[in-house]
C-alpha cells in the first residue's frame, strides 16, 4: 500500500509538469502551423499580384472585346449638349435605348431629334438632378415608360472658373449639388434594381481637375475628387458584399480640357502636346471605355500613365513638370 500511495502520489506531482509541457508544444505547433499558413497566404497573394501585372500589360496590348450594348436602357444627364449629346448618339447608333435627361428642354429635344434621325431610340425627361423628390419621380416615369435602366451616365456638371475667395456661399453650394450630390440621388432611384438583377454599368463624370488640383477651380476640384472617391467606394462595397454582383460594372471618366464651352479661358502653353480636345473625341473614348468595362480613362489616355508615375516620385517632382507645361483656366 505504500508502494502504491507513493506512486500515485509520484503521478499526481509529475501531472502539473507533464500538462504543461504538452500545452507548451502545443503552443509551438500552432505558431508552426500559424506561421506556414501566412507563408502560404502571401505566396498566393504575390502569385495573383504577378498574374494580374501580366494580365494588365495583356490587356494594355490586346484590349478586352467591346460589349455590346443593344437593348440596354442607357439613362444620360447633361444630354442636352457637349459630351452627354455626344455619347448618347454614339450608344444610340450602336441599339441603346437612350433616356435623355438635362434641365434645358430646348437641348434636349435636339439631342433626343438627331437620335431619332439616325433611326435610334430616344426618350427625353426633364429634370432637376439636385433635388431628390424630382429624381425619384423621373425614375418611376422612366421605369413606367421606357423600362428599368441598366446604364447610368451621371454626366451634368458646371465648371465656374475663378479664385476661391471669389465664390459666394451660393455658388459653392451649387456645384457640389450638381456635380456630386446629384450622383447619390440618381444611384439611389436606379441602382437597388441593378443590383437585384445584377447587370448594370455606373459611368461617372469626374476630371483630370478630380486627380490634381488646379487653380481658379477649388470647388471644382473638390467634387471632381469626389466622385473618383465615391465610385472606388461604391465599386468596394458591392465587390466586397457577399450577394454576387460582378455583374455591375463602373467606369469612371478623367478628361482634361474639352471644348464643350464650359473651359471659357485655357492656358496652354505647348498645344500640340497638351491639346483641346473636341466633344466628339471625348465621346469616342467614353463609349469605348465603357464597352469595355474600363474601371476608370483619363482623355487623352496618356496622362493617365503620366499622373501614375508623378504621384510616385517627391511631391516637388511634379510641381517642376507642372510649372514647365504651364496649362491650366484662366479666371472668368
């Protein structure tokens, strides 16, 4: 009996040690599993990265197929003159169903005449995006009339021209309603049935003036930049919701300077280098963009790839080439 008490005894003693000896190794062998699990994750993630830099540069020489666009209900703001005209006649020519909506009845019955000329299909609404209750009426209008849109082009803005202490309040207020605060009302009334159905394409107006700043136009600038960042928002919301919606694209449109009268007084110091571009070229790029599903076009492509490289050097870098081409608005 002693013999056997001190031998239990002896296990009771040896249990405390052995329990955590085998706790500390199993300690170990998650950190070892832990550690080779994250190992494994970042191969995959430099894997996927090196795919799609090979990718990219693929599709940077042999660009994706245009989709087709007949059919589609392509619902336009500003399309009563410059590039909203211009792009709706270009997906008119290619079977769109194009919903025309501006604020001048006047230029839009024009836009909507020369679709009808060319054989396409064109609807007009008139209506004042900045207020949301006029939103929501135009799209039930639509819906009723026309059908539920699968593209949508927020494309209506003003540029004012002029030094920022030169704004008044109302000013100010007027631009981001129009050239902001607009998009969230109309996505509001037409994305919900996109994303029910999971087919749509977002085309949103921004501006070389939304990638850097410029002079005389801070408001602008200021929206310009916000619609960059509310189309990389909202494309991150849907990409990372677990409901599937691939099927919604965006595209989101840089052009530097067009001529569709609102840049009253360019400054360009090298024309042939950095030239006006005309509505009609702007559209081109636009609809091609669009076809075929870019996330996002600078018009002229190049400054795309300029801006890429300048944001990546010291901030001074580009304030030097900036200076030297010297290109910008003048004050109105």
């Amino acid at each position: 009996m002693w013999y056997n008490r001190s031998f239990m005894d002896t296990r009771r003693r040896r249990r405390p040690d052995m329990f955590f000896l085998e706790t500390d190794e199993q300690g170990i062998a998650i950190k070892i599993y832990q550690g080779f699990v994250v190992f494994v994750e970042v191969i995959l993630l430099i894997l996927k990265m090196q795919f799609t830099w090979i990718q990219a540069l693929y599709e940077l020489i042999v660009p994706p197929e245009p989709k087709s666009v007949e059919e589609e209900i392509i619902l336009i703001t500003g399309a009563g003159h410059g590039m909203g005209r211009e792009v709706a006649l270009r997906f008119g020519r290619l079977g769109g169903k194009i919903v025309c909506v501006d604020i001048n009845p006047k230029g839009n019955q024009e836009t909507v005449d020369l679709i009808k000329a060319e054989k396409g299909k064109a609807f007009k609404y008139e209506c004042d995006v900045t207020d949301p209750e006029a939103v929501d009426a135009m799209a039930d209008k639509v819906r009723r009339e026309v059908g539920d849109v699968t593209m949508l082009m927020n494309n209506a803005g003003i540029m004012p021209c002029k030094p920022l202490m030169q704004h008044s309040e109302k000013e100010i207020r007027t631009v981001f309603e129009i050239n902001i605060l607009a998009h969230h009302w109309l996505l509001r009334a037409f994305l919900p049935n996109m994303m029910e159905r999971n087919h749509g394409h977002i085309i949103a107006m921004s501006s070389m003036a939304g990638v850097l700043g410029l002079r005389n136009l801070v408001p602008y600038c200021a929206t310009k930049f916000a619609v960059r960042g509310m189309m990389e928002a909202l494309h991150e919301e849907l990409r990372e919701d677990p409901r599937d919606f691939s099927g919604i694209k965006f595209t989101c449109i840089c052009p530097y300077i067009v001529d569709t009268g609102l840049c009253k007084n360019p400054k360009i110091k090298f024309p042939s280098l950095m030239k006006i571009v005309t509505a009609q070229e702007a559209a081109d790029n636009i609809v091609d963009a669009v076809r075929r599903n870019y996330t996002e076009i600078t018009i002229p492509s190049s400054l795309y790839y300029i801006n890429m490289i300048c944001r990546a050097m010291p901030k001074k870098v580009p304030i030097h080439l900036k200076d030297f081409l010297d290109s910008g608005l003048e004050a109105q």
